[in-house]
C-alpha cells in the first residue's frame, strides 16, 4: 500500500525536529506485567514539553513552512493539546498564531495556549464550529492552516514516536495508540509497519463520539454528535473532505477499540496509584483498554502515554472514585 506519508517523511520529520522535542523514555510496568502475565512497557509521552505529542507534528509542520508562510501566520482548530503546541512552536519562531476551540475544550487547556502568545477564539460547541471560524480567518486574513491531524507534516511530526517506539521496544508484538482524527494512530502506524510489519498496531478511543470508528465503519468519513467525555482530547470529526488519515487508518491499524467512561476513568486512576503517573483521561485509554480485557495481546506491548494536560481538580475527583454525572 502506498500512502501520503511514507517511513522516509517520518524520518526526514526526525531530523527536522531533533532541536525542538524531547526524546520521550520507556518504562516497565511491573503492574500491568504481572496482570498480563508478559511485558508491558509505557511510552511517556506525556512528559514532552508541552504536555502531550502534538508538539512533534506541531514543530514538523511549522519547521516546513516557506518564510513567506511564516511571516502570514498559521491558525489551526484544536481540542486543546495541539493548540498549545502549535502556539509553542509558533512563538519559538517568532509567528503569529491563533487557535479556534469550541466551549467542550477545558479551560485549563485554553489558559495555556493562550499563556503562550496565541490568539484564542473561542467558537460553538464542536470541532466542527471551530473550523468555520479556521476558514474564516485563512480566507480573509490570509492566515496559513495548520490542522490538528490531516496534514502531511503533522502526521509525519507523530509518526517519529513510532520510530522511537520500535528502537526502544525492538519485539514489540503490539503498541497501543490513542485514536480520534487520526493523525498520531496514522503517522505512528506507518512508522511501526515500516521497521517490523508484523507488530500490531490497535487505536484506542472512547465509546462517546468516536468519529474515525464510526467513519471505518461506514467506509466513509462521518459527522458524529461531539460529546462530552473524560478522553476530550480524542473529541472532534475527522472532517467529511479527510485526505490522509482516514484511508491510512483504514489500511494500517489492526483494530480499533472504544472504552467506556469509567473505564477511561480507570485508567486515570491505575496510572496515578499504579504507575505514579498523572495523565488525563485520551492519555490513559491504553492501560484502560488493557484493564478492560479489550485487547489480548501475545507478546510485549507497548501502551502511549500521550498526554497530562488535565484539570487537576477533575483529576483529583476521579482518583478518589467519585461519580462525574455529566460525563458518565
């Protein structure tokens, strides 16, 4: 199969953003070993710079940009975590940014994007309303796009993890992959294909508004009703006119699964007392898919821990096990 984004464009992506990223460690989880009865290893991803991996395609994307690109500017819509990585790649270089978010995207993630110089705008209760206002401000301001997943640069900028994952775990029969536009799931997936084809690459995603499953399902990108859930950053379509990450999901996952959210919840809270680790809850749907019985793998996998980014109030409410009505 031959797709947009090939194994040289993430590794060419590597070089690109060496200066930019963290390489990000792998851990044991004497835990989660001992429940599946062979290794686990946790990617923390979470522990990039800006909390989460979008800075990888964020930086790949930017560095790729023409000087008379850079000087108009880039805007992109975001559930938050690549909003805040394209506003720090942004500011690095010296550019304007501005990043479109529905009224779903929590507000300690608005906070930080705009503490890091960008523009917010603040538009309807989708991703979808989000990007009209994208459009908008690319049309009349002129204004360079950089969308959060269906962009070459973007999807080669995630797929480096990839290549970190397979230099790191070199057996890995199986890695798990946060799955919502599909940008990390693609560029990652095309990465691990590429360097041992028989490693099984599975997308995780929350039963409540999963518009890649629901598109694979339908052979076709699909609109789904954005909902409110624990996994916000998973939330959003993939858009009707997807290019890239549609077919590269349909072609190179393995599977997909949907969590529950008191299983994502779940998954917050084993990573906390389990893994000491603080993720929020997109971040925690691989060790949820694995407590859940969800996946059966056979050999050692590799479970990404893709971001932090979460309200630490929340993150404390479900930790102590209580109930979130409005999310269950």
């Amino acid at each position: 199969m031959t797709h947009a984004v090939a194994l040289s464009d993430i590794r060419a992506a590597r070089q690109r953003i060496t200066s930019k990223v963290e390489p990000t460690p792998v851990v044991p989880s004497e835990s989660l070993s001992e429940r599946l009865g062979l290794p686990v290893h946790l990617k923390l991803e979470h522990r990039q710079i800006t909390g989460s991996f979008k800075l990888r395609g964020a930086s790949n994307a930017i560095a790729s940009l023409n000087a008379e690109q850079r000087a108009r500017g880039v805007v992109a819509a975001s559930t938050g975590n690549h909003g805040r990585a394209l506003a720090h790649a942004a500011r690095l270089e010296g550019m304007r940014a501005v990043v479109c978010m529905s009224r779903l995207v929590p507000r300690n993630k608005v906070d930080a994007i705009r503490c890091l110089g960008a523009e917010i705008r603040i538009v309807g209760d989708s991703q979808d309303d989000a990007q009209q206002e994208v459009e908008r401000l690319v049309a009349q301001e002129g204004l360079v796009m950089l969308p959060p997943f269906d962009h070459p640069d973007i999807i080669a900028g995630q797929g480096t993890l990839g290549l970190e994952i397979m230099e790191q775990v070199p057996d890995a029969a199986l890695v798990l992959v946060q799955l919502s536009g599909g940008g990390l799931a693609s560029g990652i997936a095309a990465a691990v294909k590429g360097v041992r084809p028989s490693t099984k690459v599975v997308g995780i995603s929350m039963a409540r508004g999963a518009a890649m499953k629901a598109s694979l399902d339908a052979g076709r990108p699909v609109q789904v009703e954005e909902l409110p859930t624990l996994a916000d950053s998973l939330g959003g379509g993939i858009g009707l006119d997807n290019r890239l990450t549609f077919s590269m999901c349909r072609d190179l996952l393995d599977d997909v699964v949907l969590l529950s959210e008191d299983e994502i919840a779940a998954g917050i809270r084993h990573a906390y007392e389990q893994e000491r680790e603080i993720v929020e809850g997109a971040g925690a749907v691989g060790i949820a898919a694995l407590l859940a019985g969800k996946v059966k793998p056979n050999g050692p996998v590799v479970v990404l821990l893709s971001g932090r980014n979460i309200d630490m109030s929340l993150h404390r409410k479900i930790v102590c096990g209580e109930v979130v009505a409005e999310r269950a």
